[in-house]
C-alpha cells in the first residue's frame, strides 16, 4: 500500500509456519533494505575507451547506445598464494559486491593461486551499455549520463564498478574520448534455497535432481543456527545448529565436493523454536550485556561450524526485537556488521545475505548504511504479504526497491504459500522483472515442502535464470588515439 506521501508501506502479516513434534525451528522471511542514495560512491575509473568508427560528437558531447549482453573486463587480479577476497578487494580498492558482480560465480573460500579475477569493467549481466563521446570542453558527466539512460547517479554507479564521476576541474581530461558504460542490468544468476528447518525429510541426495538442472550459482541455506539451546535457554552469541539430523557434516562435504560449484549458508535466527509440545519460543535477538563477549562467542561457535559442515556463508534472519527496540540504542547493527567483518576478514566465510521484513526494516536498514558493502545479496520475503497477481507482485517489488539496493535484491516465494503467488504466476513476475529490471535471483523456501512435489517450482523457476556467464562478451576493444582540440571525429 502507498502512504499519502507516496512511500511504499508495508504491514507485517507474515503466515507462521504450524509447528509439529518434529519441528525444531520455523522461519518466516520479508523484506530488508538499503538506501540507495547511501551506495558507496568510492569506485575507481574502470572502462578504458573503446574505438567506434564514423561516428562524431559535438562540444555538448554524445551519446550512442546500443545492447548487448555480456562482460567487458578491463583488468584483472591474478591470485596469488595467501590472498584473500579481503586483501584482493582493499588492493584493487573495490568493495566485496562489486567482486561479486564482476565475478558472479566467485567463491571466496576457494582462491587458487594463478585465478584470474575482474576487478575493474561492466559486470556480465550487463543489458545495454552506451558508448560515450566527450569533447575536451564538454560539461556534464554521471549526472548527464545516468539522465540519458533515466537513472540515478548512484544506479548508474551501483552497475559500473570502478567507475569515478568526473569533477568540473577534471572533467576534459577524465572523459576526452569515448568510454563504455552500462545503463541497464540484465538478469543476474543467484539462486537460494532454504532446507532443513521443517522437521520433515530430507538430504543433500534430494536435491541433486535440483543442481542437475541449475546454470545459476546455486546457494543451499541450512535453517537454522541459533544462540540458544534445546530448552529455549539463551546462549548469548553461543551458537548451536538446529536443521535436520539427516543433514549431516559428512553428507554436507560429499554434496559439495560431488557439485563444487554449489555454496552452502548457514542462517543465522529463524522464527521460533520448538521446545516441546506445550512450548514454543520466539527466536528473539537480546542486546548482550558485552557486545564484544558475544562478538567472540559468536564467532569462534560459528567459525566451528562452518569447517564441521564446510559453509562458504551466514544469512541473517533475526525477525524478533524487544517492544522498546530503538536502532540507535541497540548493539544489533555492530555485533552482526562486525561479525560478518570478522567471519569474512578470515575467510571463514566469502558470502553474508540479510533476511528482514516490515516491522524489522528498520534495523536492517541500519545495518545496511553501515555494513552495507559486506552484505552481498538481500532475500526479501514477499511471500509474507498479500500478493494474489503478477501485477501486485511486480509493484511490491518495485516499491521495495526505494529502501533496498535493487541489485542486491532477490524475489521470493514460498513452496507451501498461500499468500503470494507461486507457479506460473510467480514465474511470469520473476520473467517480467528479468526483462524489465534486471532481476538478480530468486530466493524459494523451502526444498523440504517441495520433496513430495518433485521438486517443480525448483526446476521451474531455473529454467528462467542463466548461468553466470551467458552471453558473454570478448575483451574490450583497444583505447583510440587521442582526440584533438576542436577536431572530435572518431
């Protein structure tokens, strides 16, 4: 619904999963978000020119579009032993998402030595690029591109990585010939899943039949871990595993070495827990009395579990704060940011993923303006609201992008839903925002509730998503010769 100001509000009406005796942990998932007027504007200058032949501009400068897919890599980090996504990043000086655009099927836990990584182009999903042509007294620069391509400065920004908006003083020597810039994304090859949480039967075996089917870069989400134990008792940053039994550490490495390709996350938080029959608990985030006490707790206890199961990432889903929550007043916001700072600063994870919703936005907003380069993909839950069309589905995730970075976000449904659409009303969405927005991925919860249905909406739903790399273009074109003064002809 829209407030008379025009912003998107959304009411929490979330569909609490029924919990039975085999239910440890239930989940529900909404939206998060991050501001896009706060996107990091440190990019470097990342596309050289490219020579087009018959083509001119005035002093004014010109434009030329044209579309295509792919990548346009203009340099390039070799690995070498001991790097990390951490020191690649701060020596190219990239932030670990633009790692992740340029290099879609990166896993940062698995560098080897001699790989070639992009740190500077056009990400490979890119849609359509136009060609600049500036002439050396011309005025402008992002503001007057991101305005031919009706964007944003900082869209523009968030699809170019390494770029850098000119100054006034610079701007001649800076966009003096002709320079490629995309202006629109393509759809991007993030796939997650979640499994595990329901109590229900299952095993990374049932879900081959799902990556045999996949080109995306697919993302397996144990639900869940928490910091409490089997009583409901809190164990301030502590953290203990609480998916299915079947989904053992052993199975988990088998799966991964049998489809390396595959990433496996944890998820930290959940809904609730189920204790016994008579008791079930909400799944709450306390303020630690020692933000630094838990910092550590959490850390060493998930670090163990990451080398148990061989976890490549964290998902964030705390969907319960006290009444009195204040995100000034709270520790939420530094003890997750420094957590994921502190888990990927050792590689013991290469990917974070947040999970908020309505009532939490808020505090994942803040979390997002202040750890926001570090957190790589957004699994908004739209399956929580009241979404009976592909057209409601469609403008909720439009209006979601004015408080989340549209190429972080994911679009999501539940298997077993009932409020928001599934099947082919769900996949016309995801084709139509493909097409139209540049749809990162999708997000389904959850593998356990499709097992009894062959897994369809799985294999429905990839069958639209394309393998990181489709399309690809060859390297760019060498830089032509400079432009004289008063003679712009290309």
């Amino acid at each position: 619904m829209q407030s008379s100001e025009g912003i998107a509000v959304f009411v929490r009406g979330r569909q609490r999963n029924l919990h039975n005796r085999s239910t440890l942990v239930s989940k529900s998932r909404n939206p998060g978000s991050v501001r896009l007027g706060n996107l990091s504007l440190l990019f470097l200058f990342a596309v050289y020119p490219s020579f087009c032949h018959g083509l001119s501009s005035s002093d004014e400068g010109s434009f030329t579009s044209y579309t295509s897919k792919g990548s346009n890599c203009l340099h390039a980090h070799s690995v070498s032993a001991g790097d990390s996504c951490t020191s690649i990043r701060l020596s190219s000086n990239v932030t670990q998402a633009q790692l992740l655009l340029l290099n879609p099927d990166l896993n940062c836990k698995k560098l080897n030595a001699g790989q070639s990584l992009c740190v500077q182009g056009i990400p490979p999903n890119c849609k359509k690029k136009i060609r600049v042509f500036r002439g050396n007294n011309s005025a402008g620069g992002c503001e007057e591109i991101a305005a031919i391509a009706e964007l944003t400065p900082p869209e523009l920004l968030s699809i170019n990585p390494g770029l850098i908006c000119p100054d006034s003083e610079n701007q001649s020597s800076v966009w003096s010939s002709s320079r490629e810039v995309c202006v629109a994304r393509g759809p991007g090859s993030v796939f997650i899943e979640y499994m595990g949480a329901s109590g229900k039967s299952i095993s990374f075996d049932d879900m081959q039949a799902v990556v045999n089917a996949s080109k995306a870069v697919f993302h397996v989400a144990l639900g869940f871990v928490i910091d409490y134990d089997r009583d409901g008792n809190y164990k301030n940053g502590t953290f203990s595993k609480f998916w299915n039994d079947d989904l053992t550490p052993a199975s988990a490495k088998a799966f991964k070495k049998k489809n390396p390709g595959v990433r496996l996350l944890m998820s930290l938080g959940g809904d609730s827990l189920w204790v016994n029959d008579s008791l079930t608990v909400d799944v709450d985030w306390l303020d630690p009395p020692d933000p630094e006490a838990w910092i550590d707790n959490a850390q060493a206890s998930l670090t163990g579990l990451a080398e148990l199961y061989n976890i490549d990432g964290i998902d964030i889903d705390f969907e319960h704060f006290p009444a009195d929550y204040s995100v000034s007043n709270s520790a939420f916001t530094f003890c997750i940011g420094t957590l994921i700072q502190k888990l990927k600063d050792n590689n013991t994870i290469g990917i974070a993923t947040i999970a908020p919703f309505g009532s939490v936005m808020p505090q994942y907003q803040d979390l997002m303006a202040n750890f926001g380069d570090l957190i790589d993909y957004i699994s908004f839950q739209f399956y929580a609201y009241d979404l009976p069309t592909t057209a409601d589905y469609v403008q909720t995730f439009r209006a979601t992008t004015l408080f989340f970075d549209p190429a972080k976000l994911l679009a999501s449904t539940q298997i077993n839903g009932t409020r928001s659409i599934t099947g082919t009303q769900f996949r016309n969405a995801v084709n139509l925002l493909q097409e139209e927005d540049g749809l990162l991925g999708v997000m389904l919860y959850d593998a356990d509730a499709s097992r009894s249905l062959n897994f369809a909406e799985e294999k429905g739903v990839l069958a639209l998503i394309p393998g990181p790399y489709d399309g690809s273009l060859p390297a760019p074109t060498p830089p032509p010769p400079p432009l004289s003064q008063g003679n712009q002809e290309l």
